[in-house]
C-alpha cells in the first residue's frame, strides 16, 4: 500500500464523499429554513407570545365623575380610602407579619389569616388585600413601621364620598359589586368582578359617564408569577363631571322641613322642567355603599318598612286625593259643560243612585262655585259634575297634563301611575265601567295613581298654561378637558293650550285656596310670596263610617292613616316653579304637606317663613 | 520516539472550530444561567473545566496510532456490552431509567461510551470485511448484529434518544460502505415496518412525547411546555435577536432546560437569526471538515473512523436542533460542546481526539 492508495482510491468513493457532504448540507439547509421561519417570517407573533409570558396587567381604579348641583356645589366626590395590601414573595414569615398587623389594624389575628388563605388564590404578583378603608392614622402607622413589615404595601383607592350624607340620595344612588349577570352582559364590557358599579339614581343611569378609564400597570414577572419590576404606569382617568338640575340648599331646606316623616316632595322649573329638589323619605347614607355594605346593613334598609330605598318621588304611587280636582275642573270646562260660576249646593253629601257620596265637611259647603269648589275643596260639586263629564274626558284631560304615563325623567324606575279608562277596566277586569267610579275618580281617589314626579308636572302644566316638559336632572355633563359632553334642553312632550279663561278660572280657585281665609292651605300662606296651590287628602283604606274625628292622628294605627298631599306653584301671577309633596300617612294636606311645599318655595325665592299669626286650626281637605 | 512531523500535521483548523464553539457556548451558558442564584461554582465555570478536561482527552486520544484501535475495537465492543448488562443489573435508577453504574467518584454511563465504540467496532468490521462494491442482506447481518445487541440494551433502560443516535451513526457507517440498491429497498421496507412495530414496544412516556411533537398545544402546560416555549424563544429572537443577557424567555426562566437540551434556544433567543445562521455554519464546517479528514485519512479503517464521528457529531446536533426549534420530537439529546454537561463533552472531545488523530496520520509514514 502506498501513500494515500488501496481504499481511497475506490472508484466512487470521491462521489460519496459528494452526496455525503450535500446531504449534510441539505439537512443544514432544512434546519435554516425552519430557523427562517420561526426567526423572520413568525418573529412577531412568537414575540408577542413572550411578551405575553412575561408581562401582566394590573389594573388602578379610577376615580368616578364627581356630581354637582346646578350652581357647582359639590354632592359627590372621592376621598382616598387607605388599605393594606400584602406582596406575598417579599413575606418573611406570615405568622409574624399577620400578628403585627393585627395590633396595628385593630383587626383579630383569626380574621387577617382567614383573609390571606382566601387571597392566596391570587396570582403572586397582585398584592393581596387585607384590610380596606382603615383610616389615615392607622395608615400612618403601618407605613412609620413598614421596615419591619416585609411585603406590605398600603395602597388608596378613591372610594365615593357624600358632603350632604342622606341628601339626595336617591337621585344621586348608591354603588355596589358588579353582579356575575352584569359581567356577563355586553354592556359591561371591560368590568371586572370585585368592580363598583352604579345601583340605583345617576350612579346607574349615569354609568358610562361617571366611570373613568382604568389605569393600568406593566409589571414584569417570571415563570413563577414572581413581580420582577415595574414597567411601565398608566395613570387612570377620572369620570366626567355632571351637573344636575338640583340646587343644593334648596334640596336641604325641603329634606329639613320633612323631617322624620316619610313620603316624597318634587320642584321643578315650571318652564323647562327640570327638577329644582326632588326629595324622598326616609333616606339612607349612600357613604355605606361606597366600600361594600354588610349584609346586615342591607337587610335592615331592605326589611324597613318605610322602605328608606326607594325613590318615592319616581316610584311611589299614590292616590292624588283632591289635587286631581285641578283636572276634573280643567276637564269640565273645557267640555263646555259648566262654567266658573255653576253653583251646586253641597249638603255634606250627594246621593246618586242608591249610594250615598259624602263631602269631607260633614255639614256641608253651601252654595258652592268652582272657585269655592277648589278653595274649600268641595267634594260634593265635583261629585255632581263629574258625572256629566264622564270619565273619559277627565282621563283625557289627566294625561294631557302628563298623569298615567313615565315622563321619560333621567332616572331609572319611574313609575307609569295609573289613569282609568273605560277601556282599561274592560281589559283589566273585563267588567263596564260604573258611573259611581267616575265620581270617586274625580275627586282623586278609586283607582287613580300619581307619582309625585307626575303631580309636580301636572301642576306645572298648569302654571305655564298647558305645556308638559320632560322633566330632567341632569343638566350638562362635562369632561376633565371642559367640553361639554351632554347638554340637556328643555323638551316639550305636550302641549295642549289651556283656554285662557278655563285657566283663569282655576288659578283663581288655586290661589283663594291659599290666599283667602277659608281656604284649605290659608293658614301657611306666605307673606312675600304668592302661593297657588291644591290640597289632597289620599285614602289609604276605607274606614266604614269613616269620621274627619276618627281620622286624626293616634286613634288610628299609622300604615291606615291617610297620604297628605299639597301641589303647587309660586309666584302666582308669574309662576316660575311648581312643586307637589306628598306625605304617607300624614293624614290631611293642609297641614302636613302644605309646610314642606311652603318652606320650599321660601327657600327658592330666598323669604322666610313666617309663622302665621291667625292660623286656624286644621280647615278641610 | 514521538515524531515531529505529526505536530506539523496537527489538525489546528479542526481544534481551532471545536474551541470556538465551545467559548460561544460557555458565554451562552453564562447568560442562560447567569440569573441563578446557586451557591458553589456557576455552571458555566463547571462548563469551562468540563471543556479543559475534554481538550486534555482529545490531546491524549491524538497521542497513540488510532491504528492500534483496529485490534483493540472488538474488545472494547465486548466490554462496553458487558457493562450495558451490568447497568440494567446495578444501575442507578433515577427519573424512571437506569442509566448509570455508579463507581463512587463517578458516575459511568455505558450507553453513552457507546457512541464511541460502535464507531470504532464498525470501523474495524468494514475496514476488514468491506469492499467497495456494495453489500448484500447476508455481508450486512454481521454489522446489523453488531448494532442490535447494544441498541437494544440501551433501549431496555430505557434511553431512546441514546438508542437511536447508536442507530444513525452505524447506520451511516454501514451506508457509506455501499449497500446493493435491491438490499437498499428491501432493508428501507423493514426498517418502515419495524416503526411501526416498534412503536409498540415504545414506553408511554416515550408515545407521549411524540403525540406532544405532532401537536404540541394538546398539553401546554405539561409536555407540550419545553416545545412551545422553545419556540417562543427561538421565533421571538427575530433577526437580530434580543440582545446578549436579555432574553426574556430564558432569563425570566420561561424556557425549561435551557442550560443543557435547550441551550440553543437561548443562542437563538438573545442572538437572533443571525447568530443561529452563524451557529449552524460553523458546525456544518466542523462536518465538512471531519469528512474531508475522512476523505484524506491513510487508510480505510482511519476514514471509517473519522465517518463515524462525523456521523456522531452531525446526529446529535441534527436531532438537537430539530427538537428544539419543533421539527423533532423531545429526546433529551444535546447539543455537541454547548449543551452543558460532563459525560456529552468527554464523548464529543474523544470523538475530536480521533479526528485530529486520523487528521494527523493521513500521510504513512
């Protein structure tokens, strides 16, 4: 063998060497393309696929919108509320950490741990909560020794707060958790569970405005989960401001003059409609919402059988009582079937077929004229032309003056009330409607419901001659930048022109009704401004041999006594606004719902209430 | 009595390569496993002693005539069987498999020993029964035999990855050593119909990972992890790669295993495609390198040698490659001198011992 000879000189040995070596290329190549692959044609997605390992989102909550009254007076706000919160890779030892904190929170050490086992099925990158809302002091006090507390962090959340506590708390509503079903729907899109959202008022009807945009923290973790840094913060964007129609002090003053009782009482701007107070008793604390309510809490508010929830002034239906004689009256002179000085002789009651229809005032009105009629709130006149009139008209009339129907305001939950028609009772009890039921519709009572909203409207349409606004709360909402978002205007839903000389005819009724001695509401008339108004008296249940005596406070248990109802409007001449309140239970308008309506209307034009020298005692319906 | 002229022939170009790549891996190692805290010495320190360990074995493996490999082949071959025997009797037992005899100041792994002794044993077979005119069924059963017995033992532990690359290398071997085109086929057949076969005798860990490698995401979080992560990082590094320490997917431990199977993920993660093109060219190199030394070597049983540890260095690295940037299955192969991990550098530099050894004996003298 020589050098380099025998085997290497194999013929096509050199070719395999060839294929070899391309083949192992080829191979190469292959493995490079795929590389080219992953590296150039896929980069971004599998960049993306990295980055989504690596990073996470923690979301910072932002403020909601404040709300303020009309004039810029604030009624909801944010305070920071401080809680502790625990990173649970820097703990050194839980059982010391909890103990400490224990002293330091004021809380048991049973409730803290029960709390972390519960937290631990976060993610150990998101802080684990521990305690909220703790106050500054202990705050301060956990951060003075936070060297000795590996982990913890103290964080602030804005949480809502109430300046006015109760006031207004049923337009302005309450928050609460997200429920599972409204995570679930499309409208809540983005939410979370564990998120505050509006419950009840503007807080619910308002929420896509109220609600900011959420800020948002990059943090870095490993495979682990563990926080490695902090990438990047996006600050949160507070909610936008909304302006209401309400003002502020007068929303105090009515809330005042109610004092402990319980029922709902509406301004509204007679020319635009928007709602000057709107009140509704009893009320609840809105702050007790803002950080979660306790079970407890929540069931006694929801077992208080004055129902302190609900918005009466929206939800509340009742009988309207002798306010609805406004539209009995409107309804027959507009039918040309009487004139203002039709006299009916009331002798304490009317019979018609072989029913007897009594007058509040037992002994009888006399001879009686509409404006009488009104002043003194006959019930017998009404009676008497009520059944020429018929029910339709007087449905006609009603909800031309916006009775029996939602009006469309800003809040979520009002009521329809209800109007009676002969078709409605056809459908509803399929039995005909009887002429007895038109004389007890007339004088407010049977099946006629109003809300408050409803009576403060009507009684507006009537102040301004025939014109129903929609009413409204809100009147412009407002970004942190100034622009105006929304900007409500008045808006029109009926306008039926009263006759100049019906309408005449009624004020004069409404105004003697306050402004002349005899009248139902004489006795809390004002001195500077001149009040026009209409009394009511609702019956809850009907008392047999029901006696006015039998109907005073004390002889007869509270929940039976009669609504006291009082309807509105000032200046009379130049009504600017009209008001209805309605007190459950007060037993006669005059004398309990007419002082709220009063102090009111004071409060608006800024007089006082003086206290009637020659106030005589109760006076009628 | 050591002959001056070999040192003129040393095979620097060769070592040159190997030690290039290996400092390559190191820093890669480095930055793969730099966020550690461990106590004792880092694992790329551990690396660098493993390398100057395995460039003294090269050393020691150039300094004898491979020729008196061609009388010792068939001893070795039967010591390394006895010892496969002894594992599956004695053997440490650890993740499920038995691979390891442990002697007390180190732990022997035959299987892996095999690599090597199947090269040289082939190697001795053809130099001696080979010819140049292609084999038949009947000249190729003794090789085949020779093959079985160890794969088969390996398989037993059970170490498929091992078992498979012994396969590729002989197979090579007996390839290149020219097969008749009618034995070709009929041997194609019944290697296509042994898989088959032999996928039942696959263990369910082992079916497992290649229901994992036909469709990774049916398992994300179990064994479809290592795959999908390894792809994330290889395809997030793009063209330039991100940056060397600044891989997210191995710094922040993302990507499991990425100091020993999936130290080429981390390249490819922090290096970019331009780095991974730059890798691969440099071991095609070394390949076509160690053929052309195979083409060169003085004799058959030297070029057979030199063919084998081609074959070896080009299986591992193919089938690494493969399964960490998702076109093979998961076995546990590593990547030859960047993979951290003693017994794979003392194989691959004993296998560089014999090139340089083949490459500075290819004059006779």
């Amino acid at each position: 063998m020589g050098l380099n000879s025998g085997w290497s000189g194999t013929p096509g040995l050199k070719n395999r060497f060839l294929i070899i070596s391309l083949a192992a290329t080829g191979i190469f190549l292959l493995l490079l393309m795929r590389l080219w692959y992953l590296q150039i044609i896929s980069a971004d997605a599998y960049l993306q696929l990295s980055e989504k390992n690596r990073l996470r989102y923690v979301p910072i909550e932002a403020p909601r919108g404040s709300i303020y009254d009309r004039d810029g007076a604030l009624l909801v706000d944010n305070r920071p509320a401080f809680g502790v919160s625990i990173l649970r890779q820097d703990v050194e030892d839980t059982n010391d950490l909890l103990t400490a904190l224990s002293g330091y929170l004021g809380e048991d050490l049973a409730t803290l741990q029960e709390r972390y086992a519960k937290g631990k099925r976060l993610p150990p990158y998101r802080p684990l909560p521990l305690a909220e809302d703790i106050g500054r002091d202990r705050m301060e006090m956990v951060q003075e020794n936070a060297q000795d507390l590996p982990g913890v962090l103290t964080v602030v959340r804005p949480t809502r707060a109430y300046p006015y506590q109760e006031s207004a708390a049923h337009v302005l509503g309450y928050l609460g958790e997200i429920t599972e079903q409204q995570l679930r729907s499309p409208e809540f899109y983005g939410y979370r569970t564990g998120d505050f959202v509006g419950k009840s008022g503007l807080e619910k009807h308002l929420e896509p405005y109220l609600r900011g945009r959420e800020g948002e923290r990059r943090l870095e973790v490993d495979v682990r989960g563990k926080l490695l840094r902090n990438i990047q913060t996006r600050d949160p964007f507070p909610g936008n401001r909304v302006y209401l129609t309400l003002k502020k002090d007068l929303q105090l003053a009515a809330e005042a003059a109610f004092g402990d009782q319980a029922g709902a009482a509406v301004m509204l701007d007679v020319h635009t409609g928007e709602v000057l107070a709107m009140v509704s008793r009893p009320s609840f604390n809105p702050a007790a919402f803002a950080s979660g309510i306790t079970a407890e809490e929540w069931i006694h508010l929801l077992k208080d059988p004055r129902h302190p929830l609900q918005n009466k002034a929206i939800k509340g239906q009742y009988p309207p009582g002798s306010t609805f004689k406004i539209v009995t009256a409107l309804a027959a002179l507009k039918a040309g079937l009487i004139t203002p000085s039709t006299v009916v002789d009331c002798k304490g009651s009317l019979e018609i077929g072989d029913r007897e229809f009594r007058c509040w005032k037992k002994e009888g009105h006399g001879k009686t004229n509409l404006k009488k009629a009104l002043k003194e709130s006959c019930d017998v006149w009404f009676y008497q032309i009520a059944q020429d009139v018929g029910i339709d008209r007087i449905s006609e009339e009603a909800m031309a003056l916006g009775l029996g129907q939602s009006l469309g305001i800003d809040l979520e939950g009002e009521k329809d009330g209800l109007i009676p028609t002969r078709e409605w009772k056809r459908k509803r009890f399929g039995t005909r409607w009887y002429d007895g039921e038109t004389v007890i519709a007339s004088i407010g009572q049977g099946y006629v419901l109003t809300t408050p909203l409803q009576l403060a409207v009507m009684t507006a349409a009537v102040a301004n001659g025939g014109t129903v606004y929609r009413p409204q709360v809100v009147k412009k909402i407002v970004d942190l930048a100034g622009n105006v978002l929304v900007e409500n205007t008045p808006q029109v839903l009926e306008d039926n022109p009263i006759d100049k000389k019906n309408l005449q005819a009624v004020k004069a009724g409404l105004e003697a009704a306050v402004n002349e001695p005899g009248g139902t509401a004489w006795s809390r008339r004002l001195e500077k401004i001149k009040v026009a108004g209409k009394t009511g008296t609702a019956q809850v249940v009907k008392l047999k041999d029901k006696d006015s005596k039998d109907n005073d406070e004390g002889k007869i248990p509270y929940k039976f006594r009669d609504h006291a109802l009082f309807v509105a409007y000032a200046p009379a001449d130049n009504p600017e606004v009209a008001v209805a309140v309605v007190v459950e239970h007060g037993s006669h308008g005059g004398s309990v719902a007419a002082p709220v309506a009063m102090a009111m209307i004071a409060n608006y034009f800024g007089v006082d209430v003086e206290p009637q020298a020659d106030k005589v005692p109760y006076a009628g319906d | 009595m050591f002959d001056r002229r070999l040192l003129t022939h040393f095979d620097w170009v060769l070592l040159g390569m190997i030690c290039l790549v290996a400092s390559i891996g190191i820093v890669n190692l480095y930055s793969a496993t730099g966020s550690w805290e461990t106590g004792g010495t880092p694992v790329y320190i551990k690396q660098i002693y493993w390398f100057g360990l395995g460039i003294a074995i090269a050393l020691a493996v150039c300094v004898f005539d491979y020729r008196h490999l061609e009388y010792m082949g068939f001893f070795f071959y039967g010591v390394n069987v006895f010892l496969l025997v002894g594992v599956l009797l004695f053997g440490k037992t650890t993740m499920g498999a038995t691979r390891w005899i442990d002697l007390g100041f180190f732990n022997l792994q035959p299987s892996e020993v095999m690599k090597i002794v199947i090269i040289i044993t082939l190697a001795c077979h053809f130099n001696r029964k080979g010819h140049a005119f292609g084999h038949n069924l009947k000249e190729l059963l003794p090789p085949f035999s020779l093959l079985a017995v160890p794969v088969l033992l390996i398989m037993k532990q059970p170490d498929l990855g091992t078992a498979m690359l012994v396969v590729f290398i002989g197979m090579t071997i007996a390839l290149f050593s020219g097969i008749q085109k009618l034995t070709f086929i009929v041997l194609s057949v019944l290697g296509v119909a042994g898989a088959c076969g032999g996928w039942f005798l696959l263990h369910d860990y082992q079916r497992e990972r290649i229901y994992t490698f036909l469709n990774p995401e049916r398992d994300p979080l179990g064994s479809g992890y290592h795959i999908i992560q390894s792809k994330i990082a290889v395809g997030s590094g793009g063209f330039w790669g991100k940056g060397f320490m600044k891989g997210t997917q191995s710094q922040l431990s993302f990507l499991p295993e990425r100091h020993t199977d999936f130290a080429f993920s981390v390249f490819a993660e922090e290096w970019g495609f331009v780095g991974s093109m730059g890798l691969l060219a440099l071991y095609l190199l070394i390949i076509i390198w160690g053929l052309y030394i195979a083409r060169r070597a003085a004799d058959k049983f030297g070029m057979f040698l030199a063919l084998g540890v081609v074959a070896m260095l080009f299986w591992h690295i193919v089938v690494n490659l493969g399964m960490v940037i998702g076109l093979l299955p998961v076995v546990g192969v590593p990547l030859p001198l960047f993979s951290y991990g003693g017994t794979s550098m003392v194989t691959t530099m004993i296998g560089v011992g014999l090139l340089l050894n083949v490459s500075m004996r290819r004059f006779k003298f």
